[in-house]
C-alpha cells in the first residue's frame, strides 16, 4: 500500500516500509539534536514519532517552499516539550537544513526548548500544558469562517489531559462542530512525575471523549498501518470533532529508554546516545 507524500512532492508515494525507515531516522536526529544540546525531553519525542512522521509525509497537505500557503492543513504541538520531535519532522521535510538541528537550545537559535513562530513551520508557540487544544479549536473555527478547506491536527500529550482547559476546548469542538478537527493522543502512559495511572487514572479515556461528543478512534500508536487507517477515518466523520488515542512506549525504539521515565525531560549522556544510535541504525 503506498501514501502521497506531501505537496510538494505529490507524485512521490510512500510506503508503509518507506514510512517506518522515515520514522526510523526522525528517531537518529531526535537522538542526536538532545544529546548534542545536553538538555531536552526524549521520551514523549520517541512515543509520538510514528503519529508524526504518517501526519507529515502522508496526509497533511503542506508546502515547506511556502510555509504561509493558505490553503495548507495545519499542525500544533500542544505537548511542546516535545518539540525535538517537530523540528527534525519540519528539517527533514525541507523546511530548513538539516544542520540547524544541532543548534537545539542554543542561545540565538531559532530551535528553543519550547516551539515559538520564529521556527519556519511552526503555527504557534507552545510550551504551557492544556492550551493546544485550544489554539488547534481556534484554527479551527477560523478556517470555517474563512471557507478554507483544510484540517486542522493537534498532538496532545496524556497527562497533560489532566489540564481542565484542555476539556474546556473538548467541550466547544463539540458544541460547534468541528468536524475538520483532530486531536492525536500520545498514550504513552508516564508524565514527569510518573505513571499517569498512579498520578491521575485517565481510564477509561475513550468513553471520556465520547461522552464530550467527539468521534474516539484507539490504535497502536506504532503500528503504521493502523496510524494512517486512523487519519483516512477522521476525514470521513461529519458533524463532530475526532480523536485517534494512540497507544505507545515511552521513549519508544531505544531499549533502555523504554518505559523509563527519568527519560522523559533528561537527555543521554554522549555514551548512551552512541548506544542508542546503534540500536536505530
């Protein structure tokens, strides 16, 4: 089975194992880009990789020689910290060289801790919990009044569901039908504390969504297959919001990050960074 590519190279068809070795060297430069800058957030980057890396090479309809197109669909981080994760999706797409990435928390660099517009790509800033959703509604709406056909994505982190703003935004998605919204739970399971179940039990998160009126569809969040069934399906829903809550591993393709959640905001010494690069060759 094969995928467009993005706008800029529409004849270009991915496939499923093209998609998985794209995703395989997203994970080589997160890696990289925390090590190099000797701070960052590897776990929830490596979980959210494969939802990412679908979204940007096979559904979302962007021109990285154009990064204002008004037409493009439009993508936000709401789990910022993550934002490893973005910029090497938006470097590896041709927004800017590859280079850049290693600049990663520099003083002067345009790639910061936390997304700002200064990024080309980048929408909006981020970096402050439960407030994605929001900004994602708001572009939302927005491209309703502006009769502009495009979707609007949002990745959003588990334990930052436990931020009522974000169930505030749930609430009027709902109520206003926007139906060319969708949210992607990253489902890893830990946030920086811990285990989310023995922070704040999300479950059963899908009834949750539901019972807010929005279309919940649950998937393997590294199963490429089922990650771009997911995105055909949320096209497809009128009349109300959707949500893919993908299942994932924290720190997801690095042995001994997996599941571990000191890495979610701790970067690999220079050792364990060569150790895990060997593991993602």
């Amino acid at each position: 089975m094969k995928y467009n590519q993005n706008k800029t190279n529409p004849s270009t068809p991915l496939t499923i194992e093209e998609l998985e070795d794209k995703a395989r060297e997203i994970r080589r430069l997160i890696i990289k880009m925390i090590a190099k800058a000797g701070s960052g957030h590897p776990g929830g980057s490596l979980s959210s990789t494969d939802l990412i890396t679908a979204l940007f090479f096979s559904v979302l309809k962007h021109d990285p020689k154009n990064p204002h197109w008004p037409e493009r669909d439009r993508f936000h981080m709401s789990k910022g910290h993550c934002c490893p994760l973005w910029y090497a999706e938006l470097a590896e797409s041709g927004y800017f060289p590859k280079d850049k990435l290693m600049t990663l928390r520099k003083l002067g660099s345009m790639l910061q801790g936390h997304p700002d517009r200064r990024t080309p790509g980048v929408e909006s800033a981020s970096g402050s919990l439960g407030q994605g959703l929001s900004v994602a509604l708001g572009m939302s709406l927005g491209a309703r009044i502006d009769k502009k056909d495009c979707r609007i994505y949002v990745l959003i982190g588990d334990g930052e569901i436990q931020e009522g703003s974000i169930w505030e935004a749930a609430m009027a998605a709902s109520h206003y039908k926007c139906d060319n919204l969708c949210a992607i739970m990253d489902c890893n399971g830990f946030q920086i504390d811990g285990a989310t179940k023995d922070i704040m039990n999300l479950e059963p998160v899908a009834k949750k969504w539901q019972a807010f009126g929005w279309h919940t569809i649950e998937i393997d969040g590294h199963n490429m297959r089922q990650i771009l069934s997911a995105y055909d399906e949320a096209k497809t829903i009128k009349g109300k919001p959707s949500i893919i809550i993908a299942r994932t591993i924290k720190g997801k393709g690095v042995s001994f990050m997996e599941n571990v959640v000191d890495f979610h905001g701790r970067a690999p010494t220079q050792e364990e960074a060569e150790k895990a690069l060997r593991e993602l060759e």
